[in-house]
C-alpha cells in the first residue's frame, strides 16, 4: 500500500472511532453534561467538534507516516504502532467513561492514562519520523487542557 493510502486509511481511522466515541456518548452530552457546573475557562460547546476533527486528522496522518516506514526497522515501527493504538482506543474510552457512564473521575483516572500513552506514542514516532512525532504535540497540549477541564469538573460536582 503507498504511503498517501497508509495515511488515508489513518485518517479515517481515527476520524471513525472520534465519531463512534461522540455518537455512543451524544445523550450524555444532551441530557447530563449541560446541567453539570463547569470552571469559568471551559470552552464553548462548539469548539469541541472543529477541534478533536484536527486533532484526529494530524493523528491519522502521523499514524501513516509511521506505518509507512515499516521497510525499515519493522519492530521500532510496530512497537510505535501499538502505543498508537492503544492510546486511540483509550481516547475513544474517555468519552464513554465521562459522557456515558457519566463518570467523571473515572475518566479523570483514565485520561491521565491517556496523557502517557500519547506522550510515549510521540516518543515513539518522533524516533521513526520527526514530522509524525511533531504531529502530536497539538493533541498532547489539548489533552492537558481537557485533563484540567476534567478535573475541575469532577471537582466541582463531586
């Protein structure tokens, strides 16, 4: 497969499981999370959608771009590969966990899993491909962000 497929094939990966992990928890969203009180610097309900498609897309393309080197050394690149999929399915987990169960200081226990996994996942690209490993600087800064947003949710309503 060419490296643009490989990378199509991310994208749309990552862009599947945002939009299963945000149509499992919508009703979470509609009936709970509205009426929960939430710190003064949480953002717009409308932020959140334009935001996590960008992330997911650099995600994607990151992922492909890694997967693509796997001529060369094939188990740095599948070492690389499985902190990519593991921290894709904890970030389709948190939604589930916050909005779904509507728990949130379980998905605080699982986000700051998460903040590893992404930063190990960076790690591990950036010593395959710079570019890939740059890709997920963005979604490590905006998982701090939602960490935080996190935290002061559950504390907030605890």
């Amino acid at each position: 497969m060419s490296k643009p497929m490989k990378i199509a094939v991310m994208i749309a990966t990552c862009l599947l499981v945002g939009y299963l992990s945000g149509y499992a928890t919508r009703s979470g969203v509609d009936e709970w999370f509205r009426y929960l009180e939430k710190p003064v610097f949480n953002p717009p309900s409308w932020l959140f959608s334009p935001v996590w498609t960008i992330l997911y897309i650099m995600m994607g393309i990151a992922g492909g771009l890694v997967w693509s080197k796997m001529d060369g050394s094939r188990e740095v690149v599948r070492r690389a590969l499985i902190f990519f999929w593991v921290q894709l399915a904890l970030n389709g987990l948190w939604s589930i966990l916050f909005f779904g169960l509507r728990n949130p200081l379980l998905a605080l226990i699982e986000i700051v899993i998460l903040w590893l996994m992404i930063y190990e996942t960076m790690n591990q690209f950036r010593k395959i491909d710079k570019v890939a490993g740059y890709l997920f600087i963005p979604y490590l800064a905006w998982v701090s962000f939602a960490t935080v947003l996190n935290a002061s949710i559950w504390w907030l309503n605890r």
